[in-house]
C-alpha cells in the first residue's frame, strides 16, 4: 500500500511564498539601486506597469526654481523662515463657520489674494487649491528666471504638486 503524501500541499505553498519573496527581494534591489545614485546622475524612470518595477529609460531632470503657498507663509522665504523660527500654522478656522465642529482649529492658508495671479472671473470657476497650485508655480517661474515662451517651451516644462484634498469644496 502507497504512503499517503502528506506535505504535498505545504510543499506548493512553500514554492508559493518562496515566489513572491523572490520578487520582493528583487523589488527592494531595485528601490535600493535608485537610492544609491548620486546627485550628478540622471534619475531612473521606474515602470511599473507590470509589476515587477524594472528600470526604464535615463531621463534628466532639472529643478530650477521652487514655489509655496503654505499656511507659514505665502512664498518660499516667508515659510522658510516661519519654519527656522518655528512658528505654527495652526490656529482658529476662519474660512468658514466651525461653531457646529468638535474641532476649531486647522492649518489655514491666510491672506491669500488669488487674483494678483488670476482673472476674477478665471478664480471663481476654480478650487482654491488650483490658485495655490498656480501662484506656487508663478514663484518658481520668477525663481528660476524663465519665462515660457521665450526662454522655454512650454511643452519641456513641468510642476509637481501636493495636495491634501483639494478641491474639496468644489
């Protein structure tokens, strides 16, 4: 009579897990690659289309002027030196009425006029994150020199934004 096998099903899963932990491990080679580069090499574009987190194709990437709307100030210097001095952003709500709120306090963005970058009529069709978003880019325009157009096309130049929910109210 055959022997029952017994540890043929842990068997598969073994070679399962031992898998996948083939592909993390190769994952975390990767990440660790990337990290490794220095500050005078391209940036590695990542693709992760599949999955597997293969590197792509050598980009070159270059920053040359920053912008910030913040709730420590309305520019890059004025929240810089808020954050050295450690002021905090925090304080009363005053967009709107929070009477009816457990909480009352939030990090608010004040003093912020939109239409030194809008059109009045532009502004009130879009979400105040859109104004931070285009006045932070105007600073970094200003920063970096350029003006689009004539230094620059329009086509090589990019933003990259944070949000934590904007456009919420919209």
């Amino acid at each position: 009579m055959a022997r029952p096998k017994r540890f043929s099903g842990l068997r598969r899963g073994i070679s399962k897990v031992t898998s996948a932990s083939k592909r993390v491990l190769e994952r975390r080679r990767e990440r660790k690659a990337l990290k490794r580069q220095t500050a005078h090499e391209p940036f590695r574009v990542v693709n992760m289309n599949n999955g597997r987190g293969t590197l792509g194709k050598k980009r070159r990437v270059v920053i040359t002027g920053i912008g910030a709307i913040t709730v420590l100030g309305l520019n890059v210097t004025d929240t810089w030196n808020a954050l050295v001095a450690g002021k905090s952003g925090i304080g009363p709500i005053t967009q709107f009425d929070a009477s009816h709120l457990p909480i009352r306090i939030a990090g608010e963005v004040k003093g912020f006029d939109p239409h030194r970058y809008i059109e009045p009529k532009e502004a009130r069709r879009m979400a105040r994150c859109s104004h931070f978003a285009i006045a932070a880019a105007h600073e970094a325009l200003t920063h970096a020199g350029l003006i689009i157009g004539r230094d620059i096309d329009g086509d090589r130049v990019g933003v990259v934004m944070g949000t934590a929910l904007g456009g919420f109210e919209m």
